[in-house]
C-alpha cells in the first residue's frame, strides 16, 4: 500500500498519535531500536528500524537545511517502509517527514501526560519550524496550557508563527522559558543555549532537537540540576543531550515510567528533563496504525513493485 502526504494527514488526528505512542512506550515486545548515522555534506541520513506485534519498520530521514533555499522544499524529507515481521511482505510504503512530525509532537505530549505538574499551564516553545505547531496542538491535548510563548534566532519568524498561531513571541530564549512549567526545544543547534538559571523549578523542560552527535540545546548545569528522563537511552548516549554529559544519572526510560517500574517526577519543585532522540519504535507504531487505518478507510494504493 502506498499512501499520500495528504492521507496520511487526515487519517489519524493529535489525541490518537499520543494514545499509540503511549501504547508503544509500555510495550515490553518491542524489537531492539537500530541506528545509524550518514554524514552526506551539507546534510545527513538518519536510519531507523525495530518492530512490535508482528510488524517491523525502517525509516530513512535526510536533513539538509539548504533545500528551502535552493530547492524552495522542506529541509527533512524521507520514507518509511513498514513490513510484516513473520514472512517478509512489504505493506506499507509512505512519506515520512509528516509521521515524524507527529509522532515526535505525541511523544513529547506523552512525556508531559507522566512528569508534567498536573496544573501545568504555560508552555514555552523554543524553535519556530515544523515542529513547533504540532508540538503545541499535542501538548494542548494533555495539560490545560493557557499561554504559549514562542522563540527562535529571527525575530520575523517568532512574530509571524505568534501571529500566524496565536501566541506570544518573546524577544530572548529566558523571555519564553523562565516563567514556563513545559519547555520545549526545538532546534538543530549545535551550542548550547538554555541554561539552569532560565528554567523554573518543578519544570518540564523536554529536549527534542538533538538527534546527532553535534548537535546540543542544554547546558551542563541544567542536566546537572535536572532528574533525566530518555525515550531510549543507549540512543541517547549515542545521538541526544545525554551524548555531551555520559556521567549524567538516569532516572528512568519512559516506557518504565509509563509501566510503573521506575519512577517519573518525585516532587513539585524538580526539574525533570526529558531527553528526546526519536525512536524508531515510534514510528513503526505510527505507520502500523496509519496502515490499519487506511483498511478500514478504504484509502491507499497499491504500489506495483512487481509487475
């Protein structure tokens, strides 16, 4: 089955990712997460690949930030191809920049739902690309969030996502985040830039831009002072926040904290970060439910490799 950027819109919405992604956290079948890293100046390639209940999938991601530029496109674009563990056969062929897009809003969403203050109502938002609307439309979802303050490096952009999102766009990254109970960043910086001093106590602060080994949003003594909490950690070693500071205590993956096993937020003052690299299980649940969605919709097409 092939399936559009367009079906896949439409067939699955906010509250739905974050149920999946939250179902595919607590499982305890999930096949081990592969990945790897393809350096291909000026962009890279990340692969991903596991499976769970029958299903295995590979995703292959380019990053390169010049095509907006010289190709008037997104600068993330790739595809996932979804299997059926047991005997081979392909079942699923799409677009993969949406799904991730998604997935990694219902994550960080998810990560909220468990060590997020219950009351929590200010969301600070530190990058103002594709990710940062869906991140808002998740977390909405999950905590009462009554003001959105937003941030990135041009001042046009911040003021146009605020007007164009209605939000609040703060002239300096402190501005956001400083009075915020859920920080979220989104950047491909490669220097650190939020510090332990920016961020409140009993904050949530979930760091989602670092997902290759030079890239880094949070400063040492903001993981110094924070109880860490990753998707994955190996992965996170390898590729996120916890990559630039390896002597860093974790307290739990979020799948223990989903299932109990090992606890989330142990007071109302800490400060937890939530060390976010993508994993691919998240995506092979996410294409697995867009699949059987598109059964029972009737949508998709098949695609002809073998004619």
């Amino acid at each position: 089955m092939l399936l559009t950027q367009t079906e896949v819109e439409r067939l699955l919405d906010a509250a739905a990712y974050i149920d999946l992604i939250e179902r595919a956290f607590a499982r305890t079948d999930n096949l081990p997460s592969r990945l790897a890293h393809l350096d291909s100046p000026p962009g890279e390639f990340h692969i991903k690949a596991s499976g769970h209940g029958g299903v295995v999938g590979v995703k292959i991601g380019a990053c390169f930030y010049d095509r907006p530029r010289t190709l008037g496109l997104p600068s993330i674009v790739g595809v996932i191809a979804l299997f059926d563990g047991e005997n081979g056969q392909p079942l699923l062929f799409l677009e993969s920049a949406t799904v991730t897009r998604l997935r990694t809003a219902a994550a960080t969403a998810v990560a909220v739902r468990h060590l997020a203050l219950e009351g929590a109502a200010t969301l600070a938002v530190i990058g103002t690309g594709a990710q940062a609307a869906s991140h808002i439309a998740a977390i909405r979802e999950v905590r009462p969030i009554g003001e959105v303050l937003v941030w990135s490096r041009d001042p046009d952009k911040t003021r146009s996502f605020a007007k164009n999102h209605d939000v609040r766009p703060a002239a300096t990254v402190a501005d956001a985040t400083k009075n915020a109970n859920i920080v979220v960043t989104l950047t491909p910086s490669t220097t650190p830039y939020l510090g332990l001093d920016a961020v409140r106590p009993g904050a949530l602060v979930a760091a989602v831009g670092s997902d290759a080994p030079d890239k880094r949003e949070l400063h040492d003594d903001l993981l110094a002072g924070s109880a860490l909490v990753t998707d994955v950690t190996h992965q996170c070693a390898e590729v996120g926040e916890l990559h630039h500071r390896p002597d860093t205590p974790v307290r739990a993956e979020l799948g223990d904290v989903i299932r109990g096993v090992k606890p989330g937020r142990l007071s109302p003052d800490e400060i937890i970060v939530f060390d976010s690299t993508g994993t691919a299980i998240q995506d092979v649940a996410a294409a697995e439910a867009l699949y059987q969605s598109a059964l029972r919709a009737g949508v998709g097409r098949t695609l002809p490799l073998w004619d």
